[in-house]
C-alpha cells in the first residue's frame, strides 16, 4: 500500500487499547480517530495514544471522512448494530469476536458488508499467526496420519460481577460466547482441514453447562461430531481455571499447541508433535515478524481488495456462530435480548422501513384491500424470535409486504413468530397475511373453523387477507366451504380466500357455486408451479398447475395463483445434475430426463443474461400471462438477495416457451 489505512476505534476498553498497540507497529495502518459514549473517555484514550480525532459519540466517529476502517471492541450485543452503521458508511470493519451474539445476527452483519462493498472480519486474533498457518501444512502433511479426535480449551476464573459483561445475561455473558467461540472456531478449522476444506461443520453438537445465578454459562463444555468421522471435545468457562490448550489426536500420532489463543504471550509459540513409536516429542517453534494485533491489522489491509480474509472469511463467521447457537441451544441458554417481546427494532437499531432503493413489484388479489408483493414470503420455519426477525426485517425493507404461512407450520410456532414480529415492528396494517388450515384430517368446515380461530389468536390479529383452505376433501360438497367461508368473511375475520392443493375443476365448481348464490367466490390458487416439472408429489396430496391444462384455465380466468416451491425446491442449484443423488427428496420429486434439459436451457439463458438459473427459474414463474405470487422459503439473507434478483428479469413469451421445452412439443 502506498498510504497506511486510516483505523478509527469503536470503545475504549482493554482490548481496543491493545488493538491500539498493535497499530503502532503496523506498517500498513495508524491509528487516526476514537468514538466511545462520553468525551472524557475518549480524550483519555487520544492523549495515551497521540491522537487528536476523539468523538463523544460511535457516530461522529463514522462520520469523520479521514477514517477508512473501523476496529469495533463494544460489548458483543453491539456489534451487530455497529458493524452494520460502520458498512452504511462506507469503511471496512474488524468486529470484536464474537461477531454478533447469535447467527441470525452474524447474516445481517454479513449481508450490510455485501451491499455496501466493504470489508468485514471477525477478530479472532490467533488466526492471523503463523503458528496456524504451521498446523494446516502439518495437517495436510498428514504429519499425524487422519485426524480423529480434537481437544480445545478456553478457560479463566474471573470474580463473579453480575453488571459486568462476563456474567450479565443482558451483555451476552457467560463463557461461550466469550472465548469458548476460539474453541469452536479451532475444531471446525483443524477438522476442515482434514478433510481438505477450509473448515467443516459439525454434524451434531451437545453440550452441558452450569448455568449460574445471573443465568448464563460460568462453564461448559460441548461434543462435536463432523464429518469424516472425526470428533471434538470444547470446554470453557469464566469461573473456572482450564488448561488453554489445543490438542489433536491422529491414526499416527498427536500434536499440541501449548499457546493457541494468544501465541507469544509467553515464550516462542510451537507445536509439539509425538509420532507413534518414536520416544521423543518435537517441538516446532513458530516465531512471528511481528505482534499479534499487528498481524491482524496487516492482514485487514492485505485482502481490503477481496473484502474478507481467508483467516476468517464470511462463510467461516456464520458457521461458527451457527455452531455457538447450537451449543447454548444444548444448555438451555437464551439471553434476554433473544426472547419473542424483546427485540421491538432491528438489529440496525433504526425502525423498520422500507429501503427507497427496493425492486419490488405489486400486484392485486381480488378482496384484499391492500398491494401484494409479487415475492411472499415463506413462513414455514421460523420457530425462534432472533431469526424471524432478522429474515422478516430483510424482507420487508426490500419491499416485500406478504407472509405465507399455516395452522401446521411448526406445531404453530411459525404463527406465533410472525404474529410476534407484526406485534413487535407494529406494521399489521403494512402486511398482508396469508394463512392456511383446515389440512387433512380437518378438512372440513367445522375442522376448519376451529384451526381459523386458532391461528388468528397465534397471530395476534382478527383478520387475515387471505385465507386459504390448505387441502381439499372431495367428500364435502364444495358449496360448504364456500358457505363457511363466507360467513368469516361477513364477520370480518377473512378479506378474501382461496385454495391450496384444488384442482381447477373443483375451484370452478366452488365459483359457480358463489356467483349463484350471490356469494364471494375463491380469489386464489395456491398449487406448485415451477419452470421444472413435480414428477411425483413432495407430500401427499399436494398438487401442480404447472401443467399446459392448468396453465390455459389460469390465463383465461386470471385467477390470482400464489405457487409453492416456484424455483424447484433447490433443483436449478449449480450443484445438481444427474449424478448428484444425496438429497432423496430432490431425485424423487424432480429428477426427469425432461427437468434435466430445462435446467440445462435455464443455465444457458443464466450465462446470457448474466445472473443465476435460480433467477432464470423464478423468473419464468412471475412473467407467465396470469397473475403470479410465488412463494419463496429461503433459509438465508443470502438466498432472499438472489431470490429478488428475479424481479428485474423479463422474459418474452417465446423464451417462456423455449424454457419450458414447448418446442419440442410441436
């Protein structure tokens, strides 16, 4: 670099002092500004390091033009919010491990980077020095033959302080998160490793704890099991003093790393490597050019290009965090922040509200009094408050305002988080909900009342926009659903309704019926449709219209079809092809010589246009000649992002064709 990077320093507490201490001896970076909540505070800290940019506040910090990249050191409940201002103003962030206190709040802290180009790294410190980059080449060198077994511990005894940050539930305390995330960041490395990755997820994590009085983790440990048939063994603790040690047993031998977590606190760093048969030990120093928090400024300002580094790039972040919850979630161990009623603002901190800059598109359903976003998003999962919020926060600043979700979803669970989060952002009048019930055994208009009522108290509202009966039982005259569903409609409760898995024929039978009686009839259908065609049913009794019968019926009637799995369930993934046979669902239901050569005609038309078949799919799903509201369930912010990337795609009616192999047909 021909200028040193401008850092400013979020906090000023122990570790930014000694982030801080590392920048003067940087040779790619200085130290040019401080934020911290009051002045005194930053003024002490400006005059011990030489500075004269101190800000009493973290924003007049971001504002400052002459700082490049920002060291967050808050509490962990900040960083999220921090990090994600820090990329809103443009400058590069190295966050304070953990990056944020659970995952849903890591994807966030990850998407704001994305969007707004920066660079984003987790801090953990001891994966900047050599003596990681010693263990990965003896790991690779098989210098200890297969990995089996891995041991990490992070451990110290600390005066229990129920307001400070180690035991307060409401600062993220407790071990785990604390330093037990280096031991969770070190097994999935080494197992990585390995296995010739560069990390692995576990497959399975357990855990046990001893919750103390001001409820979080003064110790535990967990067991991990990854891939490769290798397992881990974490311990920490803030009570208790361990040793802090990492050690890894193989077929051949074993390795320890006597000083993992802040090499060159005492002595050389080195590995001690034993080989089975030979008596004595080695011991492989493993001396740095330079300071700890200096290696990790210098590796910031050595990828700023990449905007992570392969030290602990994005991916890496989000498993480990994936992985901490799992292990707090095998203790019993929720913070407070964390419960359904707390969280009344995103992880942004500002209120929710649409971005100016959204792409998404509106249409109309008949009886709903409100636009419907051609996306509605799938709420089939969301089971616990910190995920919901932060996937329905994503969605709506991106414009998207419908919610798709039902009586069985979750055991009712996935009702309550989305009630709760209208609840919660206070936006009932700013959504629109589209609810489902009355499934098999209870397809009927008593069994469907008795769900419909239930489903508006877990929702928290006395109406739903759209009500849809989940299955249809051929044994009921179609005229009683149409009579009961009336009736909730004359009493306010439904605006409009529809069916989910009905064939046309009974759906036109159920209309004839309303416009005879002078009755309101279905405004909705809600059966799969996709550019790859269901072979065999995803579940019993679902149905597809993707057929041309069902196709022709919906052009000509303009009936509002809101489609399930619209992009394929997966199928139009860069990974799929025919040999590609580990998800059995996937093969059953979609594999076809036939899908096989859509996939083939999206992936062509993809490289054309320059975006992804996934795009290419959804897109032929919302340009067809009748109104479409496809359902989406994506899992991950990443996958809401490429979802609307479809919105900006048109496809004529001869591509639509050509995708659909209709030329083949002839």
């Amino acid at each position: 670099m021909s200028k040193k990077l401008a850092w400013g320093i979020i906090g000023t507490g122990g570790i930014a002092k000694k982030f801080a201490e590392g920048l003067r001896e940087s040779k790619t970076g200085e130290l040019v500004a401080v934020g911290s909540r009051a002045q005194a505070s930053a003024d002490a800290f400006g005059k011990e390091f030489k500075i004269s940019r101190c800000y009493s506040s973290y924003e007049a910090l971001l504002a400052d033009p002459t700082v490049q990249a920002v060291y967050i050191s808050t509490p962990h409940p900040m960083h999220a919010e921090w990090a994600i201002k820090t990329a809103e103003a443009g400058k590069h962030i190295l966050c304070e491990k953990p990056l944020t206190i659970n995952h849903a709040e890591a994807m966030a802290v990850v998407e704001a980077a994305y969007r707004h180009n920066v660079f984003l790294m987790e801090a953990f410190m001891y994966r900047c020095h050599p003596q990681i980059a010693k263990l990965k080449e003896l790991l690779r060198e098989k210098a200890i033959g297969e990995v089996r077994v891995i041991q990490a511990t992070f451990s110290f005894k600390s005066k229990f302080d129920p307001r400070g940050r180690l035991y307060d539930n409401a600062l993220g305390g407790g071990g785990i998160l604390d330093v037990g995330c280096y031991c969770a960041s070190a097994a999935r490395l080494i197992a990585g490793v390995a296995i010739g990755q560069n990390f692995a997820e576990p497959l399975e994590v357990r855990g046990s704890a001893h919750l103390g009085e001001s409820r979080v983790d003064e110790y535990a440990i967990a067991t991990l099991k990854f891939p490769g048939e290798i397992v881990a063994q974490l311990s920490t603790g803030v009570s208790v003093q361990q040793e802090n040690v990492v050690r890894v047993f193989g077929s051949e031998g074993n390795l320890t790393l006597a000083s993992p977590w802040i090499p060159g606190r005492v002595g050389v760093p080195k590995i001690i490597l034993s080989k089975d048969g030979e008596a004595k030990a080695q011991e492989i120093l493993v001396e740095p050019n330079a300071g700890l928090y200096t290696l990790e400024a210098d590796e910031v300002a050595a990828h700023l290009e990449k905007k992570q580094s392969p030290a602990m790039s994005w991916d890496d972040s989000l498993g480990n965090m994936k992985t901490l919850d799992q292990w707090r979630a095998a203790i019993g161990l929720v913070y407070d922040s964390e419960q359904p009623t707390a969280q009344t603002l995103p992880v942004s901190g500002r209120p929710l509200a649409v971005r100016t800059d959204h792409k998404m598109k509106y249409g109309r359903v008949p009886g709903v009094d409100k636009p419907v976003s051609r996306l509605v998003m799938g709420v089939d999962n969301q089971i616990v408050m910190p995920y919901t919020a932060v996937m329905f926060d994503d969605y709506f600043e991106r414009g998207g305002n419908s919610f798709d979700t039902a009586y069985i979803y979750g055991a009712g669970m996935c009702e309550k988080m989305l009630g709760q989060w209208i609840k919660n952002r206070n936006v009932r009048e700013q959504v629109v909900i589209l609810d489902k019930g009355a499934a098999a055994p209870f397809c009927n208009p008593e069994g469907m009342t008795k769900q419909f009522l239930e489903s508006l108290d877990r929702l928290q509202t006395d109406y739903v926009d759209l009500y849809l009966l989940h299955r249809d039982n051929l044994d009921i005259p179609v005229g009683e659903f149409v009579d009961v569903l009336n009736e909730h409609k004359k009493a306010g409760r439904i605006r409009a309704f529809g069916g989910s898995n009905w064939t046309t024929e009974r759906l036109s039978a159920a209309n004839e019926y309303a416009a005879a009686k002078g009755l309101t009839g279905f405004s909705a259908l809600s059966n799969n449709f996709s550019l790859a065609r269901m072979v065999n049913p995803v579940w019993a009794g679902c149905l597809s219209a993707s057929d041309a019968e069902s196709r022709a019926w919906l052009t000509q009637t303009q009936l509002a079809l809101m489609p399930w799995s619209s992009q394929g369930r997966g199928f139009f993934l860069d990974n799929v092809n025919p040999e590609y046979r580990s998800n059995e669902e996937l093969v059953r239901s979609w594999y076809s010589p036939d899908n096989f050569r859509r996939l083939e005609r999206a992936r062509e038309l993809a490289r054309r246009r320059g975006v992804l078949p996934i795009n290419i799919a959804l897109a032929y799903v919302l340009c067809q000649p009748f109104p479409t509201f496809p359902l989406i369930g994506p899992r991950t912010l990443a996958e809401t992002r490429t979802s609307f990337q479809a919105l900006e795609i048109e496809l004529s009616l001869e591509e639509i064709r050509w995708l659909n192999l209709e030329d083949e047909k002839k």
